[in-house]
C-alpha cells in the first residue's frame, strides 16, 4: 500500500500543468491582479474570477480555451492559518477553461490523465466525487475512466453545485481527492476526513442557467471552469505532512527561524504555528503591495495591515525582538520572481511598506502586550468592550488580534462593548472637528446650559438683526466689551456659516450705531454658533441688537469651491472607480482641498480627463436641487454620504442631477454655471491608501493664474526668452547639464584606472591565482566597478573585490573573478551579496562580475577581510 511519488518542485508543478494544457490548445494567460475589475469582491479570491463577465455572458472570450495559475488571497478562514494541514490566505489556483468549446468528457479524461498518467498518482490512491444527480459524469468516469462505482461520491449541492449567484449560470462540480490512508479500506469513505483524503482538483461544468423563480433551463454554450490547487498538490507529490512544508512556503518558514535563532524541526507545536503563520503570510504581503495595494484602515488596505501585524506579533511570539519582516520577504519574492516578475520589479516599494507598517507596529504593541497581560492576569471570563478599545484605540491592536490572543487564552471578547466604544470616539472625533478654542471650552459648556441653540438663517439670507446672548474674552464669559477687544459672540440668530463638514466658518461684521466688529471665524460647539472677531469700533453688551452681515464675495468663493469638491468626487468615482469615497476635505475661499482612499497616484491622463469633466459639468450649467428629507430616503435615492460619518434622521441633500448627489449642510452654488471653472493644482499621497487633491475654482482661479503669470515672467527675464520657449531652455539646460556630469563621471572613471594601477603590485598569488582585495577610498560605485574590471583583466586567473565608501553612510563593493575562479565554484554575485551583509547591505550579479552595496561604513575593513580570507579558502 505504500507509494512514494515522484518528487516535482513546485515550480515544475505549475509548469507541467500550464505545458500539459498548452499542447492541448489552450491559451496560456498570466495570473490577473488580486485587485479584481470586480467591484463586488475586495480581492481576487478564485481563478475563475477573471473569467466571471465571460460566464456571465458579459464579455465574449478572446481564446475558446484558456489555462492559468492565478494567485488568490482568502482570509475568511485564517484563524485556521497554521492550525490546519492546508488553510491558507494566500495560494495559487492552477485551472483550465472551456468558453463553450469541449465539456464533461474531454474536461474529466484530461484531468485524470494529468493526475495520473503525467502526475503519477495511482489510481487506487484517488476518490472520485459528482453531483447526486449527475449521472452523466457518474458514467464517464465509470465506463470511460474505468473508476469502480463505489469510488465515486455522490455529493449533495452544498458541496457539488456551483452558483454565481441565486441566478445565472451554475452547474454541477466534479473532485478529485487523494487518499492518504487507503489501508482504511472503502467500505466506510468519508470526503470529509481531513487526515485521510485532499481535494485535489475540482471540475465545474457550467451547464445550467437558473432564473428567479429557481428553474433550470440548458445554457447554450457550455462552459468548464477548473481548479487545483497547487499548494495541495506540492504537498501529495512532495511527501510532507502538510502544505507549508513544501518548497512554496518552507524556504520562507525556514528563514524567519533563522532569524529567530531556532529550528523548526526542534520546535514545539505552538512555535510551529507561528512559524507557518509567517510563511502563509508573507507570501501574501508580498503580492498584494506588488499588485498596487498599500497598508491603511480601509478595504484592502486593511486586510494587508492585519496581515503584516499577524506577521510582526507571530515574529514576537517565537523570539524575534526587532524588525525582520523586509528579510523574510527577500525569501519569498525569490520564490516567486520566476512565475511573478512584478514582486521583484516591486521589491523596494514592498520593502518599504513592510518597514514602515512593522516600525509603526512595533513602537506601540509592546506596551500593548503588557496592558492585555495586565488583563489577563485578573483572569476575566471574558475581555470587556473597554479594554478591547482601549488596545485598538491607544495601541494599534486590532479586534481581530485582541480576539485571536483571548481565544489562545480560552477567553472571547465583548465585540458588542467595543462597537459601542467605537461609537463614542467616532462621536468625540465629530466633536472635536467641530470643536473652538479650548480657552472658552469651559465656558461655553456651562454657556449651553443656559443659551439657547443659535438659529441657523444662513442658507437663505445673508443677513440678519440678532441679540447678542454672549460674550467671551480669553475664555472667559463677559458683560460688555470695547474697541480693540478679542471677542467671542454668540447670537439667537446668524447667517454666518460655522466650520464644519470641511467648509470653512463664513467672515463678515456685527455692527451698530457706533459698532463694527471684524468676523474672522465661526464655530460651533454643539448648537451653539461662535463668531470669533476684534471690535474695530464701538462697544458691544450681552443683550445688544445688532445687525449681522456676512462677507458675500468670501461666501461666493466658499460655494464655488464647495460644489466644485461636490463634482470632483463624482469625476473620481466616474474615471478612476466607483469604489473612490471621502477621507476628508476642506473648503477655504481661495482653494479647496479634497482626500480620498486610493492605492495609487493618479496618471496624467486622469487627471486631466477629471478636470475636463468637471469643467464640462460646469458648463453645462446643472441646477442645483437642495432638499431635507429622511435618512433612509436620501440613501434610497443615491445620495452619498461620508464613509464613517453619523447622520441625523433628516438630513440635507445637495443633488446636481445627472451629476452628484450627496449628503452636506454646506453652503453652495445654485447652478453649476456660478462655479465658473476648475482647476487641479496637485495629486499627492498623504498616507497609505490615501490621495490629496488640491484645486481652486471661480474666482480664485484668476489668483491662481495671476501667481502663474509672475512666475512665467520672472523665467521670461531669467532665461531670456518667450514664455512658450521656456521648455526648450530648460530642456537645453538639463542637457547640459547631463554632457558636464558625463564627462565628470569620466574623468572620476579615469582618475579610478589610475589609482588602480598602482594597486597591481598588491595582488598576492594563492596557487595558481592572483588575489586582490583592497579599499579605493571614496570612489564612486561606477568608476569601482571599471577600476574592478581593468583590474582582473591585467590580473588574469584572478580575483578581485574592491571596496569604497563615496558618501556618508553608504558602502561600495565590487567583485571580478576571471573565469578560471568561476571554475573553482566561486561566483562573483553569490560571493559579493554575502560579504555585503557585513556592511548590513546586499546585492549580486553575474558570476564574473557583480556589485553590491551597505549601509555600515564601519564594518568596510571587516567586510574586505572577509573577502580575503575566504578567496584564500576557496582558491587553495
């Protein structure tokens, strides 16, 4: 009964699979990105997804036949990550397609060929499973393929029977297991023991189409979808116990222990969870920051930021006490840089983020970790909703990780108690935004507690005769005030604006008979409006009648600016995706500034393509449709509202028709037209995940192209030129400017041969070869590596290892060897990425020449006496 397969590395699995399918007229296409074009998934989670609008009859397929090997990312089962034989956040998918060409028949006789004939799995090894009411599969397999009817599972359509959704196409499966226990014998299968049988690969024969009321009518073309996994199958062909421990994942495993300092063969089981947590999860970090992705509290971003934390506190839990994560990456990019190229073309960006999301980490889940053991020492029954806050919130702790370290103690968490906790901060971050000047804080709480709630007539008039119910000067509550005064004035009624919702408060004049103060700002605290301004004029007595008039050519600005945020928003989600919300924004009276989650920068041609629109928008003079209705209505009609935000049971929708609807109680323009036009200063990046727009409309524009007026004629001046030939001049200039650092770079390169000669008579014989290490000061890397060269083509069959250091900061390091010491087995990139690392550094090349680079200037002798000494080792 026993069975020793023959061993394929998982590359060669993947490979043979894509080959076998190929010679079978199958287009071999490339793993698609897991960021899907599927807006109802967050991430590629199958290798079918690509290929849905096909099965949907959306989309016509470009090949009748297609294979891939599509990398997935799941993580609704990773608390079983580690725990199990074969759970996984990040795998490979192997699949054929059939785009109405071939079905069952063809579909089931290759897949048992390429299981049995060309994996060499033995047929008494494998189980068969169809759908209950699949006959016709039943008999291919049993009279074609020759499987005896009792090793064919009817299943029922929980477990055989695949649906795109409760209508659509949808079809019944077909698996094939292996049996790691066939001494059990076959009287009593159970698919579901794990410890005896794997799915190895599942056939979907999409046949049927099912309408609304559940009937199943024939598709006209039918289609096959496949999937193996590969992990499963490296685990079968390989011999070990468990998918992590194939040569996919343990190289990964195997250097996060080294880093750790312990052997994973020695190690207990709990050490070897975390180590297959790492492993399982870097792999996944890796591809998903390679396919655009980076860490924030949103979406995608989150799931990458959960998994690095994983990695990071798994990393503490078998010893590992600084930063390692960059390190075990460089494993599993290596792993994967022949079937994904894009992971090492990412390196640096993935090294980067991995860096600054496990700093971050680090620098507060220690005191995290002894504030839940402070919790666990009291030994609750359950963690409350406080605490759980208390470690997200001051922490950085996740719910998810605060659950995973209770359930390791036996304990749950109170998730509704920190939903509540949730909740409140959401509700302190509202208030703070909304929030004035902590010196009169004080006193406005006790102020609310007597004042009136200020009546709001801004939308309508800009004017108004109100009675001041307040004042406050340095914070402190006031009788009367007088020229010259800072003062705080509260009013029963106002058509200021008060900051809020990113607007910016409205500025303007209280006056008098003798009376004038200067309104710079206004803000609310609750509702309660305070105008915050100096008395140029005048006094001013709690009780007074005075008349309250806003600034309108500053409240124009503001409304331009506010609805042109309004369609910009819409612009983003029509051009970039749908997907794009609001992370924040303000409105001012001369910009308007608005963030918004997104993985990437934005190209050229979008952002011109956004202006364009917006502007379009404009033109084409949309009135504005201002309503209050309830909550559930305005969401109902498609209104927008802020990802996060808390809204009343009525609020106030702004609706461009056609064009934007959203939830806002700002101020805006009646017709799109009023804007005027629209310009987009900037596209940044202010933190991951999160893009910044800059732009100015109406009025401000003539501001904005006034400075760039200046700026043109001052370069004008300067260059001595027309402000359409400035480009060229600089263009001139750049070139110039590369021809002298050429020829810089030239004489450096000279001045390097030079001080290379004299270093020939330095070159000591080991056998028949010519040694020569030595330090060249600060000669930059490219002159190093010419000095290197010239160095080994005088020396001959020899070795030669150059060091510098040509900045601050920065080591230099080059290796030639002739080929004759390629002979003896030393290459030169294998050998210079090693002694690189003295330095903390790394790098590599071909094996007669290559070049490398650190970070430890100090450790520059140490690294070349290295060198030395294992040229004299390896060269003997």
């Amino acid at each position: 009964m026993s069975f020793s397969p023959k061993f394929l590395s998982g590359s060669e699995i993947r490979q043979t699979f894509l080959e076998f399918f190929a010679e079978r007229q199958h287009q071999i296409l490339p793993s698609a990105s897991l960021v899907p074009e599927d807006p109802t998934v967050l991430l590629t989670i199958a290798g079918m997804l690509p290929f849905k609008p096909i099965f949907l009859g959306h989309r016509s397929p470009d090949f009748p036949r297609a294979t891939t090997s599509q990398k997935c990312v799941r993580t609704n089962d990773i608390e079983n990550v580690g725990r199990t034989a074969r759970h996984h956040t990040f795998f490979e998918m192997l699949g054929n397609f059939s785009f109405g060409d071939y079905f069952k028949e063809k579909a089931i006789a290759w897949g048992w060929e390429l299981v049995t004939e060309v994996f060499g799995l033995p047929a008494d090894r494998l189980i068969v499973s169809v759908f209950r009411e699949d006959d016709e599969a039943f008999n291919i397999w049993h009279e074609q393929m020759g499987i005896p009817k009792h090793r064919i599972q009817r299943m029922g359509e929980e477990d055989n029977f695949w649906a795109s959704g409760p209508t659509g196409p949808c079809g019944p499966c077909s698996e094939i297991y292996y049996d790691f226990h066939p001494e059990k014998g076959d009287k009593a299968i159970d698919l579901e023991d794990d410890n005896r049988f794997i799915e190895l690969y599942n056939l979907v024969f999409m046949q049927y189409n099912r309408d609304a009321e559940g009937n199943l009518s024939p598709l006209q073309n039918k289609n096959i979808d496949t999937g193996m996994g590969l992990e499963r199958m490296a685990q079968v062909l390989q011999s070990v116990p468990n998918n992590y421990e194939t040569d996919l994942i343990f190289p990964i495993i195997k250097t996060a222990a080294e880093v750790a300092g312990i052997d994973y063969a020695k190690s207990d089981e709990k050490t070897k969870v975390s180590l297959k947590v790492i492993g399982d999860h870097v792999r996944a970090v890796v591809h998903l920051i390679a396919d655009g992705i980076t860490a924030s509290n949103i979406g995608r971003g989150y799931v990458l930021r959960r998994l690095i934390r994983r990695v990071v506190r798994h990393g503490r839990l078998i010893g590992i006490s600084g930063e390692f994560t960059a390190k075990v990456a460089e494993t599993a990019i290596a792993l994967s840089e022949a079937a994904y190229p894009n992971v090492r073309e990412r390196e640096t960006t993935i090294k980067n983020e991995l860096q600054r999301e496990e700093s971050q980490f680090l620098k507060t889940l220690e005191r995290g970790e002894k504030l839940l053991a402070e919790i666990l020492e009291k030994k609750p029954k359950q963690i409350s909703g406080a605490d759980a806050f208390k470690l997200y919130d001051t922490y950085g702790f996740p719910l998810e990780l605060t659950q995973e370290i209770a359930e390791e103690q036996g304990l749950t968490v109170d998730v509704d108690g920190f939903e509540v906790e949730m909740e409140a901060q959401r509700d302190r971050a509202r208030d703070a935004h909304e929030t004035i000047d902590l010196t009169v804080q004080e006193s406005l709480d006790k102020l609310a507690e007597s004042v009136r709630s200020t009546e709001f007539i801004g939308y309508a008039e800009t004017q108004s005769t109100s009675q001041v119910e307040a004042l406050l000067i340095g914070g402190k509550t006031v009788d009367s005030a007088t020229a010259g005064d800072e003062v705080q004035v509260v009013l029963d009624r106002t058509p200021f604006y008060a900051e809020s919702g990113g607007q910016i408060g409205d500025r303007g004049y209280l006056s008098g008979d003798e009376l004038v103060i200067r309104v710079e700002d206004v803000k609310k605290e609750g509702d309660i409006f305070v105008h915050f301004g100096r008395i140029e004029r005048g006094n001013v007595a709690k009780g007074d009648r005075i008349t309250a008039s806003i600034d309108r050519s500053c409240r124009r600005r503001a409304q331009a600016n506010h609805s042109a945020t309004h369609l910009l928003q819409a612009a983003l989600k029509l051009i970039v995706d749908d997907s794009v919300s609001q992370a924040g924004s303000l409105v001012d009276f001369d910009r308007l500034r608005f963030d918004f989650n997104c993985p990437r920068a934005l190209t050229a041609e979008e952002i011109q393509d956004i202006e364009d629109r917006v502007n379009t928008w404009i033109a084409e003079a949309h009135s504005a449709e201002i309503a209050v209705m309830a909550l559930e209505e305005a969401k109902a009609k498609g209104a927008t509202a802020m990802f996060g935000e808390k809204y009343a049971a009525e609020v106030r929708v702004i609706d461009f028709p056609g064009v934007s609807m959203e939830l806002c109680g700002g101020t805006h323009v009646s017709n799109t037209a009023e804007i005027g036009a629209f310009k987009i200063i900037s596209e940044t990046g202010i933190a991951s995940g999160i893009r910044r727009i800059e732009a100015v409309s109406g009025p401000a524009i003539l501001d904005y192209l006034n400075l760039r007026d200046r700026v043109v004629k001052d370069l004008c001046d300067r260059f001595k030129v027309k402000p359409e030939e400035i480009g060229d001049r600089i263009t001139t200039l750049q070139t110039e400017l590369k021809t002298t650092q050429k020829e810089l770079d030239a004489v450096k390169s000279e001045l390097a041969v030079a001080k290379s000669d004299g270093l020939l008579s330095a070159a000591e014989s080991v056998g028949e070869f010519q040694i020569l290490v030595s330090q060249m000061g600060e000669t930059d890397a490219e002159s190093l590596k010419t000095a290197a060269e010239r160095l080994q083509q005088k020396l001959g069959a020899a070795a030669v290892v150059l060091g510098s250091v040509p900045e601050d900061g920065k080591v230099s390091l080059v290796a030639a060897f002739g080929k004759e010491v390629n002979a003896k087995g030393l290459q030169a990139g294998k050998f210079i990425g090693a002694i690189a690392k003295i330095c903390g550094g790394g790098g590599g090349g071909r094996p007669n020449l290559a070049q490398a680079g650190g970070r430890d200037p100090s450790k520059l002798a140490e690294a070349l006496a290295a060198a030395k000494s294992q040229l004299v080792e390896g060269l003997k």
